[in-house]
C-alpha cells in the first residue's frame, strides 16, 4: 500500500499536465470480501479489495481495465486525453451463490466514495 502522503496526494484529484488520470474504485454495500485483480493494458496489476481504490496515471489515449475474481473476469476500455481525471467504479456483489463485478462510469457520488476508500495501489 502506499504511503498516506501518495493517498493524501491522491485525494486531492489534482489533474497532471502530461497524463490521463483514472480512479477505480470498489466501495459499495453488497461487495464482500472478495480479492479482484485489477489489470491496465494486460500489464500493471494491482488488488483491489472492498472499499479501496487504485490510482493510475496513464499515457493519454485508450486503455483497456480488466478485473480477475475467482468466478469471472469484466473488461472496459477507457479513453482520456493529458490533464484529463476520470473515476471509474468497480461495483461488485457477492453472494453465496457466486460474485458478479462489472466496470461503471463514476460521477460526483463515485469522488466521494474515493474520499472514503483507502488506496491499495498508485500506478504509473
């Protein structure tokens, strides 16, 4: 985990000249206790686990998000150009019967959540 000046940082959603932000955040009330590997452009990965969120400061330009659990796997593909900020949800549900994550466009309720989350990974 990084250190609580990068999540301090992090939570203050400033925009970076040369890159494309994105924000994926798990933190909603059926998401268990489930690991989901998050995965950017088939190379950086990191763990998500419930109420956590990752920051990654990307080349401008499209990239495609994967998310691995142990029943399944969900893709999206996000497009953002330098200095561009973007929060996308990783929303989630687990039951007895099985878990279903899927990728979501975030908005000013998903910012907050970000605030409320703690961060598991900050990747360039």
């Amino acid at each position: 985990m990084p250190p609580p000046t990068v999540e301090a940082d992090a939570k203050r959603f400033a925009a970076s000249a040369d890159k494309f932000t994105v924000y994926v955040v798990r933190k909603r009330w059926a998401d268990a206790a489930n690991v989901v590997k998050l995965t950017v452009d088939g190379g950086a990965q990191a763990e998500t686990v419930p109420e956590s969120f990752v920051r990654l400061r990307l080349p401008p330009g499209e990239h495609v998000l994967r998310a691995n659990w142990s029943d399944g796997e969900a893709q999206t593909m996000v497009r953002g150009a330098a200095g561009e900020i973007r929060v996308v949800e990783l929303a989630g549900s687990a039951w007895a019967w099985g878990s279903t994550y899927g990728f979501e466009p975030g908005d000013e309720a998903s910012r907050h959540r970000v605030l409320l989350a703690r961060m598991v990974a900050d990747i360039e």
